[in-house]
C-alpha cells in the first residue's frame, strides 16, 4: 500500500538550476512581505539601518502559517504558466493573510485593486502599514484579499469551500491548503468525504494539500503527531491517493515540491481524460499532497534560548520586544536581511523583472482569477414563471396541503433551465421535505458503489445535481464555495438543526457584508437560500430534540444589509417568497415553511399582493371594515397563522359585535422600524396596521421574545401580546404542541377575552367552553393518538 | 496490513448450541417488543388474531436501527455475565429507541422505574401504547430511557459523549454504536482521534461499534459505499484496529458476533495488562467494530413488491397502511408472528426464566448502570477558598489585571483537590485565555508521539488532565460524557467560536430541562461551566470573524430552570461567580469575561456582596446618594462597564449638579422578570434600582436588544436606552471598536446629554469635547496603532 502513493524524494531534476534559484527568489520575496507586513510601518526596503520608529508599536499577525501557504503558491504558479491552468487558491490556515497578501501583492493585484498601495517603496510601506492595522485590514484572508473566497477565520470549511468552487467547473483546479489545526475540526474531518460527490466528467478538481506544520496556537496537531503509516491509512481510507513532500532544507523543498506537483496535475489529467472520453465515470482517487514543513519555516530557528522555527512560538509574532530590546531588534532585521531583499525588489520598490516573469498574467494569475470574484462570472438564473405551479384554492381555509410540494416542482424548473448553474443541497432530506419532484430533472449525485437495489426509487446517478449528505456542514460548505465562484443555489434542512450551522451562517453574513458595504471590486454574487422546514410544530414523531426555531433570532442580530426571513403562511405565499429569493443577490434568505399538509388560505394572485408588502389585513378573517378594531390578531408563521385564524373564527361566531382586525406577517423585517433594517415599516404603516393602543395578539412562529426584540421601539408595543414556542413539548400531536405551549385557538380567545376590558366579565362562559375544549382535545389525543379530525376545518368560515 | 485486523469468519464454536438458541431467542424478544412499541396498542403477546383496534391509529417510530442495536446488547450481556464486566451503552442511531427500550424492558430495568409497566401482559400493553405516543415518550433514546446518557436525537455525539465517560472511569468499557449516518458528520468524524486523549493506565475503554446498515433515511451512505480496503484503512488511520463483523443470517451472525466480542475484550484486557504493569503508558491501537447488517434487520423482506429489510425503506415504519389495507394488517401479523412470542414469554406475558438469565443483574445490567445515572455516583467538588486568589484592590479602577489569572490559579487547586474527578478543557487555547497556571498541577493529556522540544514549554503528559483538541465538538462532547456519568468540569473557548457548539447547548439543556423537571429518578449531576474568553471587544489583531457576543441570546431561549449568564466585570467578581458555577447542579452556566488586562473595580468582600446580589449601585460611581437620580447609566460586562464609569467620571467632573447613579449587572437574568426565570427581579427590586422614569443608559456587552428581549416587561422599560456591539468592527484598538459601536465613555456622555431634557440646551460645549474627543482618538490609533495610554486613567476618580 506504501510505496505506489509516495513520491518526491525519488524523483530529481524536475527544476534546472535557473529554475531553482528564481522560484526559491520569488518565495523569499513572499516571505519578506510576511515579515514585513507584521513587524515594519517604515524603511520598507531596508535602506537604511532598521530603527526603532520604523518598527510597528503594536504587533500583530501570524507569521507561522505564512511561508507555507506562499511556498505553495510559488509553485503553482509554475506550472499554471506552464500548462495554461485555471487555478484559484484557498488558504484554510487563513490566518497566515501574510501568505496570500504577499503572493497578492507580488502579481500586482494588489495594487490594482488598491492603487494606493502601489508596486513601489511608498506603495510597500502602506501595504505593510495596512496590515492588521487599526482602520485597515484584518490578519486573516478576509474579503478585502483579491483571489479568495474563504477567509479562515473560523476553521473548519476551507475544504468544503474548495469542493463548492470546483463543481460544474470542469476545467478549474481549486488548490485547497489544509491547515494540520483546521484538520481536527468535525467539519473539516468530514469534508475529505467530498471526492464521493465529485463527477470527474462534468466536474473540476479539488487538489487537497495538508500542510503539516505541525503546531496550533500553543499545541501539536493530531495528525503530525501519528506515524506515517497512519497518515497513510487515513487519507487512502478517505479515497484518496497521498503524495508526500517533507522537509525543511529550502532547495530540497522546492525540487520535492515541483516533482509531485507534476505528477499530481499528470494524475488529474489522465483522471478527466478517461472520465471524459465517454461511458459511465467512475470515482477516481483523486490525488492529495501530505505537505510537511517547519512552522514558521525560514524564520528565526531560535528566539532567546528557545526553538522558534518548527515551534508553535511561532504561530503568531515570533518574538515582540523589538522595540524595548536592541537584540530583537537586531534579529529582526537579520531575519529581513537573510532574504536578500536588494536581490528581489529594484531601487524603486519593484519586483525584479525575472521574478515578475514566474507568474502567469491577467485572469490567469491565481489573485485576479475570476472564480474568486464569482459575481464577475455569474449569470442571471433563469426562472420559470412561479405562478405555474400555484396552488387552486377555491375555498380558502378548506383545503390540505403540503406547503413545500409546488416549491419543488417549481425548484425542479428552474433546475432543467439551469443545468449546469443551479443545484439543491439538503442533508438526506429531499423527498421528506416534499421537494422530490426535483429528481424528475435530476437526481442525487453518488460517486460512491451502486447495487442492483438503487434502481428502484434510489434516485442515485452519477450526474445528478441534488447534493446530499449527512452532514450540514459540508453542505453550506459547498454552497458557499458554489455561490461566492458566481452560481445559484437553494439549501433546505430540519429547522432544529439549522443550529449546526450557526456560526457557518455568523461567518457568511459577514464576509457578505463586508463584500457588499466596503469591498467595491466585489461583484454581487447570488444569495444563499436557506428553506428551514420541518419546522418545530410538526415533530409529532422526533419530540423535544427536535424542536426549536431559534435560528431565525441568530439571524436577526447580523447586519440588516444582508439578512432576510420570510415566513410564508401557505404553498401560494412560498412560491412567491421563493421567487424572490432566488432572484435576489448578496444576501442570506431564510424562509420557513413546513412539510406536512396545512390549511392554504391565499390565490397565487393574493399571495402575490400580500407577499409584495411583506405584512397586511386579511379582510376575510377581519371584521373592523375599516374602522379602529377592539383587538388585533396578528399571525406569522404556517401553523400560528392556521391556529390565529381559527380563533379569530370562534370570536366572530361567538362574539359578533367584537371589532377584530386580522394581520398576517410573511416579511418578518417588517416588524422592525425602517430605521433598523430596509425592509422595516415606518412608524405610520405600523400603527395603521397594529393601531396606537389597541391589544394585539401575536401568534408567532418562533419564540415569542424574538418580535419584542425587533418591535420594541413602536408606539403600541406596550399592547403587544406575543405567543410563541416556549421549549414546551415531547411527542405530541399538533394540536396539543400548539396547546402547551398556547399558541392554539382556545387559548388565543382567552387573551382576547383577558384583553379587551369591556368582555372580561360578559364571557365566562366562553372561557369556559375553551377551557373545557383544551380538556377534551387533550384527552382525545392521549387515547387515540391523534388529533380530532375536525379541528382543521373550523378556521376560515366563508 | 489486511488480514491481522479481520476476524469473526475464521473463528467458529464460540457459542454452544443452547447459547446460539438463547441469544438468538433474547434478540427475537427484543425485535418482538419493537415491532410492537411501533405498532400495537392492544394485544400485547398475540394471544388473538390481530385485528385493527390493537394497531395504533398514527404509527410513529424507527424501526430501521433497532435490531442492530439490540444484538449488540444482546452480545454484550454475555460477557457481561461472563466476566462481570461494568458496561454502559451509547446508541449513536438514538432514533432506533425501540432497540433500547426493549432490552431495557427485558433487563427489569424499565418496570423498576416505571412500575406501571411492569412486566406482564397489562404492562406490555402500557409499554407498547407510551412508545411514540402524544403525552408520552419519544421515539429517541430520550432521558426517560434508564441506561442511557445519550439521546441521539441530533446525530454526531455519540462517540465524544463516549470518551467523555471513559475518561477517569479505569473498569468502564463503554459500547458505542455508531451509526453510519450519523458517521457522516463532521462532529462524529473527529472524534475518532478521542483515542489520541485516552491514557489506558488511567482511564476507560470506549468501544466503537460502527453499525454498517447501509441507509439513512432515503440515502445509501458513503462508508457503506466504498471498498473493504478503504473502510479498513480509513480506521486504521484513525489509530483502530477494526475487527469486521458481517452478514445477515441470524445464526452465523451470533457466531461472529460472539466470537469477535472475545477477542476485542481480551485484546481490552490485555491493553490494560501492559498499561498498568508501570512505565510511561503508549497509545495502544484499540480494537473496533464493524458491523455490518442489513437495515430493519429480521424485517420483512419485500412490501409491495420493493425491498425492505436491507433498504433506506425500512428507516421508519416499513408500511403503514395497516388499519386500511387486510393484507397489510396480516404482513404484520405473520411477521410479530415470526419471533415465536408464546417461546420468549410465559402466559402472564413475562420473559421466560431462562431468557431472564442472560442479562446480568443489579447494577451491572446495562441498563441499570449507574454511570449512565451519573448523579448517583457523583461526589461533592473540594473547592478551596476563593479568597485566597483574590487580586488586592486597593484603589478601585487604577490598576490593570487580566480577569482570568486568578481564576486560572483557583482552577489549579481546584484540579489538586480532585484529581480523579475534574477537568478542564478548551480548544488549543487555555494559555491564551491565562489559565495556564493550571499546568502547575497537570499538564495536557497527548498519548500522540512525543518530541524532544515539548519538553521546552510543550506542556504535554500522558497522564494529563487538561484537555486541548482543535474540535469545540469534541471537546463539549468529552465534558458532556464526563459530567453525565458523574464528575466535573470546565469548558473555555473563544466567544464568538461558541457558536459552533449552538446545536450542542440546545440539545445538552433539553437533556437537563427534561432530567431536571421530569425523570425524579435521576440523580442531579453537576452543572455544565463554559466560561467565553478572548470576548468581542478585545480582537485587536483577530478582526470582524472573531466578534459575536451572541453565544448568550441563544442561551436565553431554553429553559430558565437549568440556564444561567455571568458577565463579571473584573478578576475578583470572576472568582465569585466561578465559585458559585462550580457548586451548582443541572444548569448550564455562561460566564463571559475576557482575558486582557482590564481595570479592576472591586475587592473580594465587595465582589461577594455584588454577586449575591447579581446587580446592584455601586456608589462610589453614583452621586444620587439615596435620592432619585436624573439619569441611570447601567453597565453589563467587562469592557462596558469601564467605559460606563469612564463617561461617569466625565459627568462628576463635568456636571457636578447632575444627580447620576451607576448599576452594574453580573447576573444577566436579573434584568428578566422573576416570574420569567428563578433569578429574576421582582418589579420591586427593578423599579428601585432603574426607576419607573428617568432615562437609563444600559451599556451592555452584547448584542443590545437581547437587554430589551429581557426586560420588556418592566415598567420603565421604554426609558431603556441600550449600547452594545452591532456588527461594526475590523481591525480596532479597543477603544476605537468601542466607539464604531458607540459603547465608548464619549458616545455615553452624548446618550446621557440627548436623554436628560434640561442638560440638552446648556451643555453644547461638553457635547463638542465629546466629538472632538473621539475623533481625536481615532486619529491618534490610525496614526500609530494604539490607543492613547491616559485612557485607562479617567474611570474612577478616588
């Protein structure tokens, strides 16, 4: 098993001396500027001796990381140029920016994205300036990088970015360095597995490069800490086939280095040439490079009596006295003398011109690559007409159905007029969530073995475009990468375990902020469409684990620029939610709606009105006519509004005389004022809808704080009631969820009742009958196992 | 490589006859009380033909994992028996409950707990009917599950909860079934490389069994889906010995089954002989399981016409037609039928004597084990004195401290004091987050190769018990393990990467929500103490992706009686409040406070008194001296709360006539109602602290409307004027990202000048030195990096 999938060491010559010496000049260059970058904010180009005063007064960054990751770069670039190859780069350690700045910077890049840090010693000394500086750019690779789509501040994702990026772009090499850190987190662990989804006939290549540096912030890694034959073991059992380049002696490296990457791109292409002359593809084992070198590799290899180089000292800043201790002053610019800055930079400033001859020009070099400014690439998706697979409702509040079904044949449309742009990602879930007329265009994409039992209802193909796996990590993963290299895509999962997710959609949303208000040579890239569904009122079988619908308060506290959720109360209202979302760009779009059958209230032509203002009357439910009611009743979510209505149904047969104004929220933004977030409601849409002092009763999907939290600052919150989930359940029917945790029709009439003063002491007796109505509907449910049928049908009386 | 680590095929005549006929007889009993959870709610023992009135109306479970699960236990119990073995089970697939349920029921277990269903026909009936039924228990391996501390509802915990529990637990063998769904996530993925923590000198043996069915709910799944060659090398990878266990007939499967089980317990057993015969113990390759077995095993072969046993078909309720459809209802007769019901229970419907004999008695049945009841053998912490490490405090607000030393110094005594009972652990970063001084007392745990440098500073032992993976997963994982089955813990990691645990926090406080208030035979267990460090406001070199202070809002939408949300403000309120965490039982309590240098406000004596209380005046910073104040300003948290008393201080200086009164908050549910969480304040106790009134500037830690989603029920609510972190950050000095979200000691004095109405008119002149103040700033840390050093200085005048 051993020898085949080694290499490096037994192959020489594969650089000629010349070769050599400039590939090993130009990675000095990068590591100068890593130097550079922490430590200097003047003498950019040590002209003159280093001084305390050109020395940054506080230092910050991480060197460790850097030399490696710009190593790698130094030799793709070879053999880009040589072989005309469309690469982009990602830089899982991404707090090794230096590593990618640099590279960046040398190709000139940089300075045409920020002509202020132009290609000369003014432009090197702001470049080093900006670095990790107050009021400039961050020490990680954040959007503001040119040629990066992945910032690595949170590890974990950089390999399922890489996989993201590399589907439907047959012709892409996404050149992912790993780092031995990241290597130990769950979702990077899992995102190995990603090669059994790749189709290497229609797809492009993730080239996965494990850089064993060997130290986290102050620890070892795991996997430099196990012996080779495990290693071995490790990434033959994750399918593919290791190549190995260790070492620390720089010329050794360099010839290591370009020797497997030759053999690797060889291995690749005769993977896409057999896979693509035709015939059904078979999963390869893709090839994958075990990179060992020092942390901190060219760097001090001692700092006062301790190993520096090859040590977690090096991770961030070796060594930070500079300016207090004349010796690390000294060190330091020996450290910056030891690359030779005068052989690599011209009296101006200016990389020499043989250096400046080993990167490949325009789009081609990997910092201006067009991948990794996706919105550049990107085209319109084309839509079919959302009103085609709307729902007839004749009679509303009469009819049962699933809400998600008529989504996924509209979903499936625009799937077979998107075919190589658009694809669906849920963990395992797909059919279950209703969404499975998708398969009728295209089925689940598996690399892995088939057997003879797949044909029947597997819905299993090479070629498919529906992606799923069981791990939410990995999908959001490949979404990102998808969408931030210019594509469209649409993620649905349980809504309780959206929460797997979190901080992946934290990281999200910020990378699409910052794109979108401070980085203006971002084109805007699609948005990322989240349907969270089987939602927290229907686990009549799963229970208390699976409910909470508490992603959406995540969402709400990052920037109003870039969040959206949506809460459409029926089939009608989601397709047009759906519509919008898919057409919309450079936001997260969270939309919850649930599986199961429910009561369908709106025409398409209705939804379509209702979902234009986001929130509104229902007039049918409402009986004010126009005047100031004596109570609202709001609703937002499928199931508060179905319960929200039928009470409104009891108190109209009940209580005639009662004025009573019904308003249902599919735009949850809505409920913040204008000034919080641009799809807010003025202060005057908001009391004309929910009056100035009137109670309103607010059934609400999610956990009822959250509309307090976004309502807070208009005039009637004072008289805002809101019901919600309040971590009440087990195994229950619907109707006994809704009850415990009072969000049913009884118990919303008995806060009418409660609420509107001038009834509390002429109605006992319908209290009575709603107390007596919870009893009964409790205990039908304990016996038979159900709810009783006719619930559903006393909502919306025509 | 192959052959040594296979097994199971070549060994024969493990079993005799009579025990190939009992255990196969045992394992029918379990599958019968499946099939019967899932179906019946009448007709327990099939003593009448089976007619619809005995089938539940709505058929709710999993069948698809659960004869997997119960032949594994089935296979245990014998060694169990045999070699008085103390084992406890984790069921990864936990939505195969029935698989639990039933050997539960067997063992006696279930009818000790639950006396109502006891172990006869009428209890049977009871036992069946509350499976999966509205009011009772769910179709997961919930809390109500004696036996169990792993619910399994969210999938990917199995394993590290596994670890968790082994750790310090020397004769413990935990059997961990994973399933390969759940082996898909990213979670489960890592934490494969928990053997790397595992001293076997000291602590237990995790047993993984991965069960191979083949399926997840509609999916085939990948490590079903690649080669033998692969599976096998990828576990060695992982540092396992994998011993595969295969095939589908029922008696050749006990044969392997059996066989394989005594050679993994003697390899166990001879691991521990060499460990703990002395010497530095070594990373043994501990054995594993693969077992792989059809899904719905001993289940229908075909329904219909399509596969069943074997598919994705049998994951839930394999046909479910049953009161519609004659021959649906006879398929289920004959297949209840087949596990010969009248030979595995006796006419009263109790297990038959010598099937009783199988399982072992007391508390070595699985299911009676009382490490999976691990408050039963907890024993009290030794805490010692708190005082002891209180930072001196002479002159409030003059002296710069890092919050978290001192605590680091208590952690250490508290690990001398219990040095088999406690643990700290955190993701690479205990000495970042200044709690080194723990390693004074015990190092990292890495049974990893070791090197000659870590001798220098590296910090490592094989018989460590401090506990650093790059995998926040696995690590809530291990403590959740450690404190279920009995012990104590410490969790610390960086505040905005808490996120990535989210769905982890959600699942462990339902667990204790349910432990807590609805299983009374659970014994408390010590409470989950998770402090957040490195916090939002101190990101100097980090930027945008590493602030999120939102950890806490989720925090707040589970169940009051087991959350609780600390934000001391500096070092001596942190020893109170962490004192307190660390007596608690059944809670899951948030501390936040970060690890830089910040001033130091209280003595241990007013720290005590302040924490007692949770919020309170602080008069030193007040001048209302017992009459009602103009303005409130209110603080929560370490950064907030100096630059609160900084714009006090300005206002002294400035205002003199202004009557000001300043409140600190350490208990974040204080601001909640009390009828809204048990440490909530009366309106009372409100009202006399932030007045009924008078504007309250509230400077706040985190995201700022989670103050308004807290207190919007108090009467001065809509006085409430709130500051806090509002995504708006980068690269900043501390000061500067305090004024980008206005939570600075200028923007403070602006609030407290727009909110009182007789200041705004005659203090133009302290408004303008506000602006010019902050714009001063800015400059001055764009200009060198730093903030001003006299900052600090103007907090708290004596």
């Amino acid at each position: 098993m051993g020898q085949r999938s080694t290499s490096g060491a037994a192959q020489q010559g594969t650089l000629d001396s010349d070769e050599l010496r400039l590939i090993d000049a130009w990675w000095r260059a990068c590591n100068y500027l890593s130097v550079g970058m922490i430590y200097l904010i003047d003498n950019p180009l040590l002209k003159e001796p280093l001084k305390v005063d050109h020395v940054k007064q506080r230092l910050l960054g991480h060197w460790g990381a850097s030399p490696a990751l710009s190593f790698v770069w130094a030799h793709l670039n070879r053999v880009i140029k040589r072989d005309d190859l469309d690469v982009i780069f990602m830089a899982g350690p991404g707090h090794g920016a230096p590593g990618v700045l640099g590279p960046a910077y040398l190709e000139g890049t940089y300075s045409e994205v920020y002509p202020d840090k132009s290609e000369d010693a003014e432009g090197m000394q702001k470049f080093f300036k900006q670095f990790s500086f107050p009021g400039h750019i961050g020490s990680h690779v954040t959007p503001e990088t040119p040629g990066s789509i992945h910032e690595g501040g949170e590890l974990g994702y950089s390999l399922s970015h890489a996989y993201g990026a590399a589907l439907d772009n047959p012709d892409l090499i996404v050149a992912c360095v790993v780092g031995d850190g990241e290597a130990e987190t769950g979702p990077l662990a899992t995102a190995w597995h990603s090669n059994k989804f790749v189709n290497p006939a229609r797809d492009g290549t993730v080239l996965p490069i494990l850089n064993l540096n060997g130290y986290k912030i102050a620890n070892p890694t795991i996997l430099a800490r196990i012996s080779h034959r495990e290693l071995e073991a490790l990434f033959e059992g994750y399918g593919y086939k290791p190549f190995f380049v260790e070492g620390s002696d720089h010329a050794e490296m360099h010839e290591k280095m370009a020797a497997t990457l030759d053999t690797v791109i060889a291995e690749i292409r005769a993977i896409h040439e057999k896979a693509r002359a035709g015939g059904e593809p078979e999963r390869p084992r893709w090839p994958m490079i075990v990179l060992r070198t020092p942390k901190g590799w060219s760097g001090p290899k001692e700092v006062k009596g301790h190993k520096a180089e090859g040590s977690w000292r090096s991770h961030q800043v070796p060594f930070g006295d500079v300016r207090d201790n004349p010796d690390s002053l000294a060190l330091l610019e020996s450290w910056l003398h030891s690359y030779k800055p005068e052989e690599l930079f011209d009296a101006d400033g200016r990389l020499m011109p043989e250096l400046r001859a080993l990167a490949p020009t325009g789009s081609r070099r990997i910092s201006a690559n067009p991948h990794a400014n996706g919105g550049v690439l990107r085209r319109e998706l084309k839509l079919p007409d959302f009103r085609a697979y709307a729902l007839e409702v004749s009679h509303a509040g009469q009819v049962l159905q699933e809400n998600t079904r008529p989504l996924g044949e509209f979903l499936r449309d625009t799937m077979r007029a998107n075919m190589s742009t658009f694809r669906v990602f849920g963990p395992d879930e797909t059919a279950s969530n209703r969404l499975q007329a998708i398969y009728e265009v295209s089925k689940k994409v598996w690399m892995g073995d088939l057997l003879p039992e797949d044909e029947d209802g597997g819905e299993l193909s090479r070629d498919g475009r529906v992606m799923e796996m069981l791990s939410e990590h990995t999908l959001v993963g490949w979404l990102e990468g998808y969408l931030l290299s210019g594509r469209h895509g649409f993620f649905h999962t349980y809504e309780a375990f959206a929460h797997v997710v979190d901080s992946m959609f934290n990281q999200h949303a910020k990378w699409l902020d910052i794109c979108k208000n401070h980085v203006p040579w971002r084109a805007s890239v699609s948005s990322q469409n989240i349907l969270l569904s089987s939602t927290v009122w229907r686990q009549d079988h799963n229970g208390f684990s699976h409910q909470d619908p508490g992603f959406i308060d995540l969402v709400t506290n990052k920037s109003p620029s870039v969040t959206r959720v949506y809460l459409p109360p029926d089939a009608n209202t989601l397709l047009v939610v759906a519509d919008e979302c898919l057409r919309s760009t450079d936001c997260i779009n969270i939309i919850v709606a649930d599986k199961q059958k429910h009561l369908q209230f709106t025409t398409i032509d209705e939804a379509v009105v209702h979902c234009a203002k986001g929130l509104g009357v229902w007039r049918r439910a409402s009986n004010d006519e126009g005047e100031e009611p004596d109570v609202v009743m709001a609703s937002c979510g499928d199931v508060a509004t179905q319960e929200a209505l039928a009470a409104t149904a009891i108190l109209r047969e009940r209580l005639p005389e009662l004025k009573l104004r019904f308003v249902n929220v599919v735009d949850l933004f809505r409920m913040q004022p204008a000034s919080e977030h641009p799809h807010g409601s003025t202060e005057r849409e908001f009391d004309s809808l929910f009056t100035v002092d009137k109670p309103v009763i607010f059934n609400f999907h999610g956990y009822p704080w959250l509309i307090h939290k976004l309502a807070y600052r208009f005039r009637n919150h004072e008289h805002l009631h809101v019901r919600g989930y309040k971590e009440k359940g087990n195994i229950n029917t619907p109707l006994e969820l809704a009850i415990l945790n009072q969000v049913d029709r009884f118990n919303l009439v008995i806060d009418v009742l409660d609420r509107v003063p001038r009834l509390q002491a002429r109605t006992a007796y319908l209290r009575e009958d709603m107390k007596n109505a919870i009893i009964s509907n409790l205990s039908y449910a304990h016996t038979h196992g159900i709810d009783r049928a006719e619930i559903t049908d006393w909502v919306w009386p025509d």
